[in-house]
C-alpha cells in the first residue's frame, strides 16, 4: 500500500485534533516511488499476516491498522508500530514503572520524531471475542509531552475502535487525561471480567511501585 503524507497541525494542550485530514490520494494504489522525506515521510502501514492472542484472533484491530491513513504534523508523524519498536516501547513503560502485557507491535500506533525517535506509543487489542477493545500501553517521552502526543495516539486508536466499546486501565495521574478524551471510570462490578483481573494485578503493583490507586475506565462506543 502506497504511503499517504498528510499534514495536520499539534492541538493545543487538552484538545484532540483530525488525524485523518485526507489528502485526495488513493491510499490502496501501489507505491511507485518513495515518498518525500525519505525515512521520515509518513510510513506505509504494514500489511503483515495478523496473529493470535490468547485465542482471541486480533484480525479486526490489525485490518483497521492497515487502512489507517498516517499523518504527519510538525513535529512527529503516527504509524503502525513493527517489531523494530519494541524495545522503545518497554524503555518508555519501564520508565513509567509500568507492566506491559501481550505487547504486539503490529497493533500499536507510535508516534515519531523527525529524527525516527519514538515519541508516544498506545495498543488497541480485541477482548473477549470481539465483545469490546483495550487501549494499553500508553506511553510518552517527558519531553514530548503537552505537545499533542499522547491526544493524538489515544484519538487514532479510537478511530480505529470503530464505534465499540473502550476499556483501559490507569492510575490517578492519568485520569483527568482519559476524562478529557470521553472515559469515564467504571466500579468493580461493571467491569468486564478480564478487566476485573487486570485491575487486581495493576492495583497491587501501583500501589507498591508509585503509590497510586489503578482504576479502569469506560469510553461507550458511539
């Protein structure tokens, strides 16, 4: 698939932005050449055969991935993640004394620097069947923050969401961020039942590591 370069400008702190601000190209027509900006010119998504996770099979959030359109705004530029990325990804979460579970580059989105750097990086991952999605793994560099970073990653994967159901687990920090972005917080007894196990470990490990309270968190498909 050919790769689409797109311009889009930075939101302002707290506010989302159009990351699919089209630019009239055909974006399932062959590449003829590569685009402008050599390795930092908006990547083609990966068309890689998709894999399974924990028996639940991941075709639907890989096949939204390879339609999605990257765009470039001006400081970095959002793409699929492949394997090339995960070292970065567990540095920036281990930073964060974060646990990253089942982490598959293929269903990531990362956001880039000019300079190839990873800026932020978030998964999207089917659950329980298809009956809802889990964004995790949101990271961003200290220095890339306020800067549109994080918005932009979380509102791509919610795009690529395609109107189901959200879930995610964070901590108290991190909760005015996904308010912002439509979440709300969820008590134990609405969660879903591997939420509810994720939440046991999370809580335990927030508590021990950064003395915070973990809380999953609900944006309603629309």
């Amino acid at each position: 698939m050919g790769a689409l370069q797109c311009t889009g400008g930075v939101g302002a702190r707290g506010r989302s932005f159009d990351a699919h601000r089209r630019c009239g190209i055909d974006p399932f027509a062959p590449a003829s050449k590569e685009p402008r900006g050599g390795r930092n010119a908006a990547r083609p998504i990966s068309t890689s055969c998709p894999r399974r996770y924990a028996g639940v099979c991941s075709n639907t959030v890989v096949a939204a991935l390879t339609k999605s359109v990257c765009f470039s705004a001006s400081t970095f530029t959002l793409r699929q993640g492949t394997g090339v990325d995960v070292p970065s990804i567990k540095k920036l979460a281990e930073d964060e004394k974060m646990v990253v579970l089942d982490l598959a580059p293929e269903r990531c989105i990362i956001a880039e620097g000019t300079d190839g750097e990873v800026l932020g990086a978030g998964q999207l991952k089917s659950k329980e069947s298809g009956a809802y999605m889990e964004i995790s793994t949101v990271v961003v560099q200290p220095k890339a923050r306020r800067q549109g970073v994080g918005t932009s990653v979380v509102n791509e994967l919610l795009k690529l969401a395609a109107g189901n159901d959200v879930y995610l687990t964070t901590v108290d920090q991190g909760k005015e961020f996904f308010k912002s972005l439509g979440f709300t917080e969820v008590g134990f007894s609405d969660m879903p039942m591997a939420m509810r196990l994720e939440w046991a470990a999370g809580n335990v490990a927030a508590r021990i590591s950064i003395n915070q309270r973990c809380m999953v968190m609900l944006r309603k498909g629309r």
